[in-house]
C-alpha cells in the first residue's frame, strides 16, 4: 500500500475520532497514545471499531484490535484488513 493512502486512512480515522469523540484533530497525530493521551477507554475502542467497520465494510476482529495503542496503530490494522480483501 502506497504512503498516499496510509495519508488518507491516517486522515479517515482522525476525521472520525473527532467526529465520535469530539477531540481536538491538532491532538491527533499518529503517536498519539489512544487511552493516556486521547483519554479513551474501552467502550470508547468498541465505538471506534463499529464506526470503521461501517466505514470500510470489513468485518475487524476484536483480536486485530487488541494490540492498538496509537492512532499509528488503527491505521496499520485497517492497512491489514484492507490488503486481505
């Protein structure tokens, strides 16, 4: 997968971060840690996954997600699931 489209997912999820958590987009950078940083728990991680299951059409498998720490780390999970269709 090209940069370009990491570019886009990266902005797909920052896009829907603020628009499911209302957060600052400055705030969310690829290193951002997900529950330190961008103060999200675990009901928040469901809504997140629901949301880009929507998105993308995939079926995410809670065990493609229990790993994720950063926003980096969503975007390599759906570089993954996108690669496996």
């Amino acid at each position: 997968m090209t940069e370009i489209n990491r570019q886009a997912i990266f902005e797909q999820v920052q896009n829907t971060l603020v628009e499911l958590f209302e957060l600052d987009a400055a705030d969310i950078t690829p290193e951002a840690q997900l529950y330190q940083e961008l103060d999200l728990d675990s009901i928040d991680a469901v809504d997140l996954v629901v949301h880009l299951q929507n998105q993308t059409g995939k079926k995410i498998k809670p065990e493609d997600f229990k790993s994720v720490r950063t926003v980096n780390d969503i975007v390599d999970a759906l570089i993954v699931l996108m690669q496996e269709a």
